[in-house]
C-alpha cells in the first residue's frame, strides 16, 4: 500500500524549476494532484501552459518570498505531502554569507513549521546536496549518510564574505539541513507528517524548460563537453571524477518516496554513479552520430587516469527505494539532442 497514495494533492515548491517541472511531471504522470508555487506570475503561466493537458490536476500559486514567516501557511491547505525542491539564492553581487544562510535556513524551517497546521500532511521530502555530505578528506574514503560537511562552515565563518559563491551555497545547505533535522527530532512526538531529505549530486540531463540548457549544471556541461572544440581542457578538469544523477531519474526518486513507508525519517545519498568530464567528452562523442551539430565536438585528452578520493555510498536508496536509473549514454543523447536545437 502506497504511504501517499495516488490521487493525493502534493505540495511542490519552485514548480518551475529545473528538478522541480520534472517532479510535477512525474506526479501528474502518476495520477496526483499537484499545487506548484512560483515566484511571479509569469513563470506559473508557462507552467499552466505546459501542463494544460492536466489543468484539471495542477493548480498553481505565487509565492514571491518563501523566507518570510507565514510563506506557505495557504498552499499547505489541503495537501497530503510536500516536496521541497526550491532554493533561495542571493541576489548577485551579494557579498555577506548571511544573504545565502537566513533565507536558505528560514525558508526550510519556514515550511515545516507552517506544515503544523496543515494535520493532513503526511511526509515532507526535502531536496538537499551531495555537498552537504562531502567532507574534507586525506585519503580514498567512502562516505556515508552519517557524514557532514562542516568544513564548508567552518571556512565560510572564517573567511566570511571573501567566501567563494559556491562554499556559501553549500555552507547555507548544510545549516539548513541541519536546522530541519533538529527541528523534526525535537518535534517528531508531536508532527502530523515525517521528513526525508534527498542528498543529490550533480544533476544532468535534458530540460523541460528550454532556457534550462542555458545555466545551472546543463551549463556547466555544455561549457566542458560541447562549447569551444579548440580550448583545451586542464588535465584537473579532466580527470575529475565526481557523482551525478539524471534529472528525470532523480524526479522518479522524490514520487517514489511518497508511496514507500519505509523511507520517512531517513537521510538518502543520491548518485547513479562516478564519472569523469573526460569519460562525459568520450559518451558525447560516442553517441555524437545520432545527434546532428553545428561542429565537432572536444576530444579532450582520452584515456587520462581518473583522480578520486571521495566515494559515496547510495545503497540506503537502493535498499529502501530501488530506483532504476539510466545509462550514461541515455543521459548524454537526450542532453545532446537538446542542446542541438
């Protein structure tokens, strides 16, 4: 018997975005009902466009500033679980740790509080990072469930806003992650719903939005793997082995914990598997035949070793769960024939 069973309203924050349209899809895809919010009105209007096939499952809601008390108190009404994909991120140019950490913090804590008055919810799943996981290390280690990475903090509060952007963003995940466990720990005797979190790596594959291709982590692998043939690529950057999901496998992952009761009160690495930017350039150009591009597309330099000292150990999703996820070459095709149009 499904925990949340088809057919229940789903709460998903940030519909629009990357993770979060591919999340609404599956849930409509599954025979849910699902309440997106979005920040403006324009972005829910793509979203009614989009999904007009399932207008009578999908309703959608501003909410412009998910960090302020109260935020969620309406959208919650009515629903049986929550998804909570959506980050707030600083406006750029924003230098403080402070404008990453308060909202990041206050806006997840913000949520399970005003789910309290909501008793006909049952599970909230929380949409964190790998980076919250990956600490510092001195030799090859496995990490697991039970790791934190403290020394993002720890640098983050030494080095405040000389801080990278990206230490900021990860320090902010893990104070916020760790806010929402100690708030679900000491409330949990009294909470109408559990709490899971998703741990996820990086998250590839193609985009419902078109403008995805143009940012985020599709950005990041069309600069590495199609952009600029000629550039040569570091050896670093090459032989950099690191996590990854596909966006469509890690969207059936969110569904599916709705429906396994096994999976409340749980912390779940996410990761389909280890690869390098250079096997990346190696798939793109095996399946670069079916895809037709404007030009050739980097070699980088083949067959150069692989540089990893952190694993990371899924088998909890595996376990608890069981998602199938796709082949590396699935990934790279479909992304492949995205970035083409």
């Amino acid at each position: 018997m499904q925990f949340v069973p088809s057919g229940s309203k789903v709460l998903v924050t940030g519909a629009n975005g990357y993770l979060a349209i591919w999340i609404v899809q599956r849930l409509l895809d599954r025979g849910y009902s699902v309440r997106g919010t979005v920040r403006s009105a324009s972005k829910g209007s793509y979203l009614e466009e989009y999904f007009k096939s399932y207008a009578d499952r999908l309703e959608v809601v501003v909410v412009s500033d998910f960090t302020k008390e109260g935020a969620f108190d309406k959208s919650l009404v009515g629903v049986s679980a929550v998804i909570h994909p959506a980050t707030p991120l600083p406006s750029p140019g924003l230098k403080d740790p402070e404008d990453y950490i308060k909202p990041a913090v206050g806006g997840t804590l913000g949520i399970l509080k005003s789910a309290l008055q909501s008793p006909g919810i049952k599970r909230i799943v929380y949409t964190s990072t790998l980076g919250t996981v990956a600490r510092q290390v001195t030799e090859p280690t496995v990490l697991t469930e039970k790791d934190w990475n403290e020394g993002a903090v720890q640098f983050v509060e030494e080095q405040g806003a000389k801080s990278p952007g990206q230490m900021k963003y990860v320090a902010s995940k893990v104070l916020a992650e760790k806010a929402a466990w100690k708030f679900y720990e000491e409330h949990k005797k009294d909470l109408p719903y559990d709490f899971l979190v998703f741990n996820a790596p990086y998250i590839f594959g193609p985009g419902i939005n078109q403008r995805d291709k143009e940012s985020g982590s599709l950005g990041i692998w069309y600069n590495n793997c199609v952009a600029k043939p000629d550039d040569p690529r570091s050896d670093e950057t090459l032989s950099e082995s690191t996590p990854y999901v596909d966006v469509r496998d890690l969207a059936d992952v969110h569904v599916s914990a709705l429906e396994k009761d096994a999976a409340g009160g749980e912390r779940f690495i996410i990761a389909s598997g280890d690869i390098t930017w250079q096997q990346w350039i190696d798939v793109a150009n095996k399946v670069q035949s079916t895809v037709s591009f404007t030009h050739p597309l980097p070699k980088g330099k083949p067959g150069i070793a692989s540089k990893k000292m952190i694993s990371f150990d899924a088998s909890k999703e595996a376990r608890l769960i069981g998602t199938k996820y796709r082949t590396v070459e699935e990934t790279v095709r479909d992304m492949l024939e995205q970035l083409s149009k």
